[in-house]
C-alpha cells in the first residue's frame, strides 16, 4: 500500500511539472520579443527639416528659380488636388520630388543588411482640421527591409498649406534599425 502511494505522488508531480513546463513555455511565446514602438529622434527630425530646403532639379515657373523639396510637396499636393503643374523641362512634379527626396535619404541613412539602418518609410500626406476630412495621401515609397528592427526611430515635419489654416501637409519618415 505504501509502494502505491509513493508511485501515485511522485505520478502527481510529474503531472505538475510538465503542465507547469509547458504554461512556461506558453507564456514565453506569447509574450516573445514585441514588436519596437516607434521613438522619436532628434537626427531623423533634423535630416527630414533640412531635406525640405534642398533645391531640386525642377523649376515651376521660370529658370533659374529651382524649387526646393518642400515646395515640391506642395506642388505635388495641388497636382493631386487637378491642378497640375509641371516642371519646365516637362516632367512631373511629384516624379521629380520622389526622385530627389529618394536620392537624399538613400544618401544620408545607407540602408542595407550590414548598415545600422535597416530600411526607411516615408508617408506625405494632407490632413485637415477638420476631424471628417480623411487624410489624403501624396507621396509614399520606402526603401531596404522593414523587418526585425531593433527600434524603429522616427521623425515628422509639418508643411502649412496656407495661410488659412485649413490644414497641413505631413511628411513623416520611419527608419528601421538593425
């Protein structure tokens, strides 16, 4: 009888044990390794605000008065909006801001497998004071891989559309980092 009650105890325990192995186990994947939240970053905030200030290959109105980046984006807003414009040389203004905004944040985060930065994300969109209008997206691309980032850091810089005040322009720009 007491052969029996041993093998009965020691069955119970190894009852525990493994249910208890096993809710570990449970946990540690269903807990895992969170996806980072996004961080604000003073760098990716100052690469953005001085990217808007680049002249670009585009001018609206005349030679020599070249655009810059922002005022691209606003061109690109009112080509969005049915009032086209074009650059004199015949190409259009949004191509031409993606081509020049690419260029510079390729060249300044150097993305890739073996770079700190993984990948990049930008969104350009409008949206409004008023809490019915849905933003309205202008521009997006990205580059290089947005997966398994250590952080993912990130920057913003309003664009006013008028004086008005009936709205903005936002550019955002999220990097992955490895």
């Amino acid at each position: 009888m007491k052969n029996k009650a041993q093998h009965e105890i020691v069955g119970f325990v190894l009852i525990v044990l493994i249910v208890s192995v096993v809710g570990v186990i449970f946990i540690a994947i269903t807990l895992g390794s969170p996806e980072p939240e996004r961080q604000n970053s003073v760098e990716v905030s100052n690469l953005l605000e001085a990217s808007m200030y680049h002249t670009t290959g585009c001018a609206v109105n005349y030679i020599p008065q070249y655009r810059n980046v922002q005022d691209l984006v606003k061109e690109c807003y009112k080509d969005r909006s049915g009032d086209s414009r074009e650059c004199l040389d015949g190409g259009n203004v949004c191509d031409q801001l993606k081509t020049d905004l690419q260029s510079i944040l390729s060249n300044s985060l150097n993305v890739g497998e073996d770079s700190p930065n993984r990948g990049y994300n930008i969104d350009i969109y409008f949206t409004s004071d008023d809490e019915e209008i849905a933003n309205n997206l202008i521009l997006q691309f990205d580059e290089g891989v947005f997966l398994e980032c250590s952080a993912i850091v990130g920057g913003a810089h309003p664009i006013p559309v008028s004086s008005f005040g009936f709205g903005r322009i936002e550019t955002e720009l999220k990097v992955c980092k490895n």
